[in-house]
C-alpha cells in the first residue's frame, strides 16, 4: 500500500534499543520526524545520525520527536550510537527501530511487500531504506523525502520544510520557494483582499493569485 502526503502512518508497534511502543503514542501530541537507514555501520549514515544528534535542541524547540529506523537488530543499533557519538560529538538519544522483519519499512512503502534480507546481505538489498518522513500531531504524512545510498541528507532543510509545514498549519498560509522563517508568507487564494489586509495590515500582490504577507511578530 503506498502511503500518501495526509494519509495516517500505521500505527505499529516496534521493537527499538529503547524499547517497544506504539508508533502512534510514540508521538502523542507532538510532530515528529521517522527517517531511515539500510544499515549500521555505514559510512554516510553515520554522519547523518551524527547530524540528527547535533540537532536535539533544535527538534525541542520545535516540540519534534525523532524516530531512527534502521533493518537491523537492537544490540547493533546501540554499538552503532557509539560511533556516531563519536562521529557526531552530540549524544544520540533517539531511539532506532529494529525493523529486522522489515514491518515498518513496508508499511511506509519503501520496500516492496515481497522484500526480504538474504543472508549476507549489503545495504544494496535494502537502499530504498533511506527517506524522511514528517509526521504532524495528527498522525497524518505531511511531507517525505527520499534520497539515494551515495547522497548524505541535509537535515537544514529538514528544519526549514519543518519550520513551513508548522507555520503553514498555524497561521493558514503557505510558503515560497527557499522561504526561511522571518520571510513573507503566500496568502491563500480562497482569503479575499479585504480579509487579507485585516489579518497581515498589507499585502504585496505579485499576480492576481500570487499575494505576498508579512506575519504578524
């Protein structure tokens, strides 16, 4: 089943080096943030779980709980958090699911039902294993990236895609290309001019369905 941008996650139960929960008490009411790996001790995925920890504070202040998946067990998930300790200089205090059985990674449509781990296997088997989920409150998908084995992820641009789908769904605007917080927003089309101008003081109407606002501070 392909999971879709508003679809609810399935709420499974995993096995994680901090123990089982649910998927959806895991995130209560918070946002949250799954992303993936094919493997531990890899090379590129160590620097970005290394990232991820740099990053606690910044997911706190967003009220963001993070999620590391990866295809292997428990015992290996918590000697890798000592490499990417090492690697990252930051406390890795995530948990990671052990999706051995590849439930999650199925579920979250990464890898086809049928997909399984030969004996011997390499991250080749399980390469699509490599992708962010946003998560809102709501349990729903609001956004997902997927990059290749060879393409670190730049987890800047987590923050910022987080930082517009928070603002989008607090304030009801949406938001330009490259925007960052501070910058104006995109007034939705179905807000008149009039209700526009009560709510932000002014507008910059670039085309007629291209309206530019400053938030109110």
């Amino acid at each position: 089943m392909s999971l879709r941008i508003n679809d609810e996650i399935p709420n499974l139960t995993v096995e994680t080096d901090q123990g089982s929960f649910a998927l959806h008490d895991f995130i209560g009411d918070h946002w949250a943030i799954l992303f993936s790996h094919p493997k531990d001790f890899t090379p590129v995925c160590t620097t970005e779980f290394g990232a991820v920890a740099q990053l606690a504070d910044e997911w706190a202040a967003r009220d963001t709980k993070v999620l590391g998946i990866s295809v292997d067990g428990v015992e290996d998930h918590k000697k890798w958090k000592l490499d990417i300790e090492a690697v990252g200089g930051a406390k890795a205090g995530f948990p990671i699911v052990a999706d051995e059985g590849l439930a999650l990674s199925k579920a979250l449509d990464m890898l086809p039902a049928e997909a399984y781990l030969p004996d011997g296997r390499t991250p080749a088997d399980s390469a699509t294993v490599r992708a962010v989920f946003i998560i809102g409150p709501d349990k729903k998908l609001k956004l997902s990236m997927t990059y290749p084995m060879n393409v670190g992820r730049n987890f800047a641009e987590v923050l910022r895609a987080l930082d517009g789908l928070q603002t989008a769904a607090r304030e009801n605007v949406a938001t330009p290309a490259n925007w960052v917080p501070g910058q104006d927003v995109v007034v939705p089309v179905a807000v008149s001019d009039a209700d526009a101008i009560a709510k932000y003081g002014s507008i910059d109407t670039k085309l007629p369905y291209l309206r530019m606002a400053k938030l109110p501070s």
